[in-house]
C-alpha cells in the first residue's frame, strides 16, 4: 500500500499519511506523494477544501526513529531502499529538498487545508498539523515538539510556526521542554481550533469542511491570502490589496447570488465565477 494515500471526494481532498505500524513517520515516497498531492488538489477546479489525517493510532510522528538509531538521517527509505543522511550536507538536503517542499506547497496552496488529528502528533509531526490552517483534534490526542528530547532543533517549521500560533513565550516552553499536553490545553492555548470525542472526529472535520466549501471559493481563496500576507504587510499595502480584492468580487456572479440568496432568505449557491 501507499504511504500516502490520496482521496478525491468532491469537494474535497483528502490525504491520508499510511504507515501505521511506524505512528505514519515520515518516508521517502510519503514525503514526495505529499507534495504532489497538495500540487494537484490546488490545481483541481473541483477541489475546495483539502483534508489531512493520518490512519492508525497517530496523526504522524516526524522523523523515523528507527533510521535515527541507524544512522541514517530522518526518512525511512522508500520501496527502492532509498535512505538519506549519512552525511551533514545529505541531512541538510533531506529537509530542504524533501520534508521542506511540503511546507513550501502549502505556501502557494490557496485552498483552506485542514489537519484532522486522530492520534499522536510529535515533532515534524506536529510541524505539519500546525502548518495546515485549522486543526480539529480527538480529544484523546497527545502532542509534543519533541525535538529537544532527542537533541534536535525544530527542522520542519515549527519555529515559525508555533509562536504564531500561541505566542513566543508558550512556543519556546513547549519546545524548549518537548513536554506533551492533551487536547484540551492545545485548545486552551489555541494550538488547535476545536476538540472533539475521538469518534466524532471524522464528521466533525467533514462538517467544517462542507461549510467553508458551500462559501464562495474566490472568495474563500482571497481571504485566505489577504490573512496571510497581512502578517508580513504593513497597514497601508494590506489595505491596498483587500480593496483589490473587493473590486474582483463585487463583479462576480457569486456575489450577485449571495445577495439575493439573502434577500429571499434562502441558501444562497455559490459556483465560483
């Protein structure tokens, strides 16, 4: 099987990480499947919202350890036997040209990107949860950093990530510990956006993602970009392109729509156009 499995289920994508029996550490081909399932979900017009979780008992769990205690870098080796990591230059280039091009994806996907945290979610593991745009976990998940534990620095993001999520002081303590906390103090400190009984999960994640996918999507995308690129604007060239963005959708045909849909008090139909 796939160590990456990919689902289409209109509208939505759906990738799941499939290495159970190793907590769906990283491998080789799960790595490269991601980026490239994240590519054709952005560019698929049927696509709205794309979805991540993982199967089995975790959500993932970063680097493989097993490669770790041999020496062999962070990735487990793909169905070819590939490994990397035997020197530094060769780890450097198994973040930046491997486990970095899936962060790197998601900063051009304009889609909404959900991470769906089923199970354990540790280190790099946890980097790939909080690079996604929302996260909705079962409430029996346990998350850590981790790295420091293992004489490591945060390699796939969590850095940047983390403090803008629950601020610096917070980041640094959970990194600078790798302490786990429960769900409920992840959501306490706004690491994830919603806690749900485990069993529940699955719909609850659905539920979110039907409704952001029966928002008109252009503008769904926009806003999407106007967020994140009013983190690293000053006021005035925000402002400048929201009122870009305003000029676009006041023209279209979903707008329109909306309108009326709410003149008629009825759910408006939003086709992207």
């Amino acid at each position: 099987m796939s160590d990456l499995i990919y689902e289409k289920k209109e509208p939505f994508a759906i990738l799941k990480l499939n290495r159970p029996e190793s907590l769906n550490a990283f491998s080789v081909s799960m790595l490269k499947g991601w980026a490239e399932a994240l590519q054709d979900a952005q560019k698929d017009p049927e696509i709205r919202v794309i979805i991540v979780t993982g199967t089995g008992k975790a959500f993932c769990a970063g680097g493989d350890v097993k490669t770790m205690l041999a020496g062999k870098g962070f990735v487990a080796g793909d169905d070819k036997g590939e490994h990397w990591g035997e020197l530094a230059l060769d780890r450097k280039n198994a973040l930046w040209k491997l486990v970095h091009q899936v962060p790197l994806t998601l900063e051009q996907v304009d889609k909404p990107v959900i991470a769906s945290i089923n199970g354990v979610a540790v280190g790099a593991g946890l980097d790939m949860a909080l690079m996604c745009d929302l996260r909705i976990a079962a409430d029996n998940v346990k998350l850590s950093a981790g790295y420091v534990k293992v004489g490591l620095v945060p390699g796939d993001g969590g850095a940047y990530f983390l403090p803008r999520l629950v601020g610096t002081a917070k980041a640094l303590e959970l990194l600078w510990t790798g302490d786990f906390i429960d769900a409920k103090e992840a959501e306490r400190i706004g690491l994830v956006n919603k806690v749900v009984p485990a069993e529940q999960l699955e719909q609850a994640t659905m539920e979110l993602a039907q409704k952001i996918a029966d928002a008109p999507p252009i503008c769904v995308q926009m806003i999407k970009r106007a967020v994140y690129q009013g983190l690293k604007m000053d006021l005035r060239a925000a402002l400048d392109l929201i009122s870009s963005q305003m000029a676009i959708v006041t023209e279209m045909q979903d707008h329109r729509e909306g309108v009326l849909a709410l003149k008629e008090k009825r759910k408006p139909v939003f086709k992207g156009r």
